[in-house]
C-alpha cells in the first residue's frame, strides 16, 4: 500500500513562461526617439537582454525583481540584445 501523496501533474496553463511577458517601459527622451510607449517584452526576450547585464552588475539582481520595478527601457533592451526588441508589444 501506498501512503504517499500523489505527485501533482502540471499542465499548460495560461502563466506558462510561453506566455509570461515582462514591462518595457519608455522614457519620455526614448518615445521621441522612438515613437513607441510602453509595452511588453516576451519573457525570453526579458532574459536574454538580463543575462546580458547580469555580468556588469554589482549584485545580482534577480530577473523577477527586474521585471517588478518596471522591466528595460526600450533603449535599454536595443542596446543589450544588439537590436530592437523583437517580441515588443503595446500596453493595451
């Protein structure tokens, strides 16, 4: 006999990474510049510029705690990714 809880199983839901986005934000300087407001970054795309700033940090500051305070600017991400955001949608 078996006493142990069964393990849950994890399915596809609607908060799966695929799905998660992250803030960019926009300076008032950046929407002159670049037309653009604030938006949305995939999630990937948010780690990918994070792992690129990860090294020039003091302290690690965890890519969730990142995304809290208001994620990248757009300028921000184009810089560290080498080209514009290419997952970069408008806040509704």
């Amino acid at each position: 006999m078996n006493l142990l809880p069964k393990q849950p199983t994890r399915e596809h839901d609607d908060t799966s990474v695929q799905d998660k986005r992250a803030p960019c934000h926009v300076a008032p300087e950046e929407h002159n510049s670049t037309g653009r407001g604030p938006g949305t970054i995939s999630w990937a795309e948010h780690l990918q510029a994070w792992s690129a700033l990860r090294p020039a940090l003091q302290q690690a500051l965890p890519a969730e705690q990142l995304a809290a305070q208001g994620g990248f600017s757009y300028d921000d991400l184009t810089a560290l990714l080498g080209h514009e955001p290419l997952t970069w949608e408008p806040t509704p």
